[in-house]
C-alpha cells in the first residue's frame, strides 16, 4: 500500500464520475466568464467616472468578485470527492482498500488537493487577464501595490476553501449535509449577514470573510462598514485555522466512527 | 485463517456482539448462521476492521485487518450493504480498487469474465440490477486472488442460476485451499454448501461444529408411523424397549430404529400400517431448537 498506489485509486475514483469533473470546469467557466462580464461595466463606468466617484471604486473588486461564486463549485467538488464516499457507500470499499484511516485520508486530501490547487491556479490568472483587459485602460496591473499578492492570495483561497470543504465533509460524513451548511455559509450567511452591523464583529471571521480579504472583494476598508479588525495576510491565516481545524476534526470523526 | 477471540460490540445499551471466539479453517466453506440482526454483519465488519470492537481481537492469518500489506491480495470480502457509485462504471470501480492494492490492470478484466459481467463492464453501476450488483461485488472480493474470503449473505438478489453459480464458487474456493467464511440466515443454504457451521444468536455464539453433527444435535432421526391402531403399536414398541412419542397429528415418531424393523414387528403382530418415513435429522429442526433455547435463556436469565 503506498502513497502512489492511493494516489493512483483517488485520482481514477475522482475522474470516473462525471460530477467532480463538471464542478472543476465550472469553477472556471464561472469566474473567468463572469469576471468578463462584470469587469466590463465596471470599467465602463469607472472610465466615465469623476475623481471624487472614483476614489471609492476599486478596480481589484471588478476582477476578482467573480470568485465569491466561482468558490462555489469548488466547494462542492471538495465536498463530492470526500462525501460522494458516503453518499454511495463506497466508504467501505475504500477502507477494506486502505484500511489504515490517516493513510486514507492523506491520500485523499492530497489528490483532491493536486486538483483543486491547479484548478484554482489557472482560474485566478485566467480570471484575472481576461478581467483586467476588459476593465479598459485604468485596469490594476501586476505592477500596482497589492495587486501581487491579491492574485497569490486568490490562489491560495480557493484552494483553502476546497480543503475545508473536504475537512467538513469528512466531518458530516454526508454530501447533502455538508452542501447544507457549506452553501449559507459561503453564499447567503456571510455576503448577506456581513452588512449587518452589529453581527459583523463575528461575521468577518467566518473562513470566506477572512480569506477574501487580501482580494479587495469585501468592500473598502477605509469604510468603516467594511473594515476588518485585522489585516489581509491575517485574514488568510485565519481562513489556514478554520481549515486546519476542519481537517483535524475529519480525521478524528474518520478515525472514532465505525464505517 | 481467520481467529476471532471475545469479540463484542456495544451500541448503547445493546450488545450486538457479546463475547464471541471461533476459528474459520482453511480448505472449507463455514458457514456463519443466524437469525436476522443476530449481529453476523457486524462480527464481520469487526473482522474487516471497518467497526470497531469495544472487546477482544481477531487475526486474519496472524495479523489484524489494518496491518496486512496491500489488504486486498489478503482478504477479499463481499459486504451485505452496497459498496458502488452509481455513475461509476463496473470496469472503473474495480480499476480504482485494484490500482489501490497495485494489483495488475488485467486482473480486473479476469474478474469481470469470472463474475459473467464482461458484456456490462462497461455500464454505469446505478443501472444494475440487484443480481448484477451482488456479481459486481463478488468480482470486487476476488480482485486480489485472497486467501481468505468473506461474504455476506451472497445469494441475497440472485435468481436461481446465480445461486447455483455461487454455490459452485464457495465451494471451488474452498477445494483451492481458501478460507470462505459465509454468512447467511437461510439453512438450508448452508446446507448445501458449508461443511462447518458457526451459529450466532443475539449475538451469542451458539454452536461451532460440522453441518452434520449440527443436524444430529437438533433432531434425532426417527421413523414416522401412521396405523388405525396406535395403542397397540405403541405396547409393541414398548415391549421391544423403543422409545416412542405421539406428534400432535397422532402419528407415531419412534427412536433409534429403521423402517424394516418396523414392518418386521407389524408383519409379526398382525398390525395394518399405512405410512412407515424415515425422518432424518433437519437442519431447520436443530436450528430452530438452538436459537429458541438461546432466546429463553436470555430473557430468563438476566
């Protein structure tokens, strides 16, 4: 039983169901496709604007926004290669396979992980290069301060949130359950919920609040209705914690329950 | 070989499992035999590793579960509930089982033709019958060529040439020199395959012993007699020192005796017989003795 063996199985579980190739290319099509759209009348309006309206608009917002649903499919893809185990049942085939649960869910962690961190890489550049040629001429360059680390850290998000997915999965031991608490989270719970002020102060420290904070798609920070308590590179830590936390609790649950 | 030693397992306040030790010997089908919820599926699971025991230990050739080298070339087991995605096609599922274990792509082919599933490799799981399933996933626990094989209530979902299949299966594994451990809660399915029996009721081990001496332990053979005069039969028979009992349909079940005997003493005594049948020893007799007896003794007893 090595790891190249595990890698071997985990890789053709995954590309043998059409679902989890569906959500990858998802991922993609959404944010570069919507990253087009929306950079396209920003930038329209932004090249129209006066200094004054300007100052409040962000062109990285533009750019990037398109991730808020791009994650989505991401999310549930790390929550399919994980949960679809359980969904199916095939959890008992993969143990009586690899018995041993931590050589099981490494295995699994890092083939979903040499996926989904690929797929991230190529979204957010792609995202990027097609969002700022449409933003027009005032588009943010590689060269401008925060931009570097905006697409880095964009990278590093997406693949962070499919770890955390893939750790809650393991967790709940269910993909409905998971794409239950997963999906309000990431998509209603926090984008709605952090405009409330007084709910903010716990709401910038969900995982998304935290790691979107570094891509300029929370809104302005010298808007106290937007500012973080923290800094961007912070707030990725604490998205690497909710993660980090995710996945110890997968491999507790996967080690005390029975299959 | 598979050893079990004081296996339980408690949910709750149940003990599903309650102190259990037996051996599964190589070169013969044992049979595993019980009522429904008896607690074989979860014996079985523990075995595998895939539940956790609250007591006792079990070695498949002198290692637990978890610690054999690539499992699959060791142990290959057929689990009651269904192991398959359903939008993963037969050919894939054993190919990514297979690659887990590095065993060889052409094996995979080789299974499929043992399991009748060559012409359907190619097909999605989800649209498989039962039958088709239950084949898919005897292929799966031959995958590795193990020595020892586990299967839980095989012949669940077969139609008759599948059952059939199945039985000449166990029991060439077996001839090869494998451990086939077999679970069922139909006797007279063991009957014809098993050569050993272990019985569990409610979770108790009830009896491990040959299907023969199993039938002869529940049942004695006797031979039945009907006759329209069964007081005087009976007096014969006394006299003769044969033990005899009146069944509730009043015909009369005698001990320790054959047929001809029988017709020998009525011929003598000028009795009419109607109905003399050898009675031999029943499986279902013995099995139903045994598994009554253990739920009596449970309910009284704590």
């Amino acid at each position: 039983m090595t790891v190249t063996a595990i890698l071997r199985s985990e890789w053709t579980k995954i590309r043998t169901v059409p679902s989890t190739v569906w959500t990858l290319l998802l991922t993609f099509a959404l944010s570069v496709g919507l990253g087009y759209l929306l950079a396209n009348s920003m930038g329209d309006s932004y090249a129209t604007a006066s200094p004054e309206r300007r100052a409040t608009l962000d062109p990285l917002f533009a750019t990037f926004y398109s991730l808020t649903l791009g994650q989505l499919p991401l999310v549930v893809f790390g929550v399919l290669v994980v949960g679809g185990e359980y969904g199916s049942g095939t959890i008992r085939a993969s143990l009586l396979a690899v018995p041993r649960r931590g050589r099981f869910y490494g295995g699994k962690l890092l083939a979903g992980t040499a996926l989904a961190f690929p797929v991230s890489v190529i979204t957010v550049l792609a995202t990027f290069f097609v969002a700022t040629s449409a933003f027009g001429p005032d588009a943010p360059s590689l060269r401008d301060e925060g931009v570097p680390s905006a697409v880095v850290g964009a990278c590093l998000y997406l693949t962070l949130i499919c770890l955390f997915a893939m750790g809650v999965a393991t967790m709940l031991r269910s993909p409905t359950r998971s794409l239950g608490i997963l999906l309000p989270l990431l998509f209603l719970g926090s984008q709605g919920l952090g405009n409330v002020p007084g709910v903010k102060a716990f709401t910038q420290y969900l995982p998304d609040q935290a790691g979107m904070l570094i891509m300029h798609i929370v809104g302005p920070q010298d808007d106290p209705r937007w500012a973080r308590d923290y800094g961007p590179w912070t707030g990725m830590g604490i998205l690497a914690l909710w993660t980090i936390a995710a996945l110890l609790g997968g491999h507790l649950v996967l080690r005390r329950r029975d299959a | 070989m598979i050893e079990v030693e004081n296996l339980s397992k408690r949910y709750g306040n149940t003990l599903a499992v309650d102190g259990v030790s037996f051996t599964v010997r190589p070169g013969r089908v044992t049979g595993f035999l019980g009522p429904n919820g008896a607690g074989k599926s979860t014996t079985m699971r523990m075995i595998l590793d895939l539940d956790r025991p609250t007591g006792g230990r079990v070695r498949i050739d002198g290692r637990s579960y978890r610690e054999l080298p690539d499992p699959l070339r060791r142990a290959g087991a057929l689990l009651e509930a269904k192991a398959l995605h359903n939008r993963r096609s037969a050919y894939h599922h054993l190919l990514w089982l297979a690659q887990s274990n590095r065993i060889p792509k052409s094996r995979v082919r080789e299974v499929l033709r043992l399991a009748g599933l060559e012409g359907v490799a190619g097909k999605r799981a989800g649209r498989f019958s039962l039958g088709m399933t239950q084949r898919l996933g005897i292929a799966a626990a031959l995958l590795g060529d193990p020595p020892v094989l586990l299967f839980d209530e095989p012949v669940n979902g077969l139609d008759p040439e599948g059952v059939l299949w199945i039985r000449n299966l166990l029991k060439g594994l077996a001839a090869e020199g494998r451990t086939v451990f077999v679970s069922s809660h139909l006797i007279s399915e063991m009957a014809l395959t098993a050569g050993h029996l272990i019985v569990l009721a409610r979770g108790r081990l009830l009896a491990d012993t040959s299907v023969q001496e199993f039938a002869e332990s529940g049942a004695r053979p006797h031979v039945r007699i009907r006759t329209p005069e069964p007081e005087r039969m009976r007096d014969v028979l006394a006299a003769e020192g044969l033990p005899v009992k009146q069944a509730d349909d009043g015909a009369l079940e005698v001990y320790d005796t054959a047929p001809e005997r029988i017709g020998q003493l009525a011929l003598a005594h000028g009795l009419v017989v109607s109905e003399t049948t050898l009675r031999s020893a029943s499986l279902e007799e013995a099995f139903m003795r045994l598994t009554g007896d253990s739920v009596e003794y449970r309910g009284g007893g704590r």
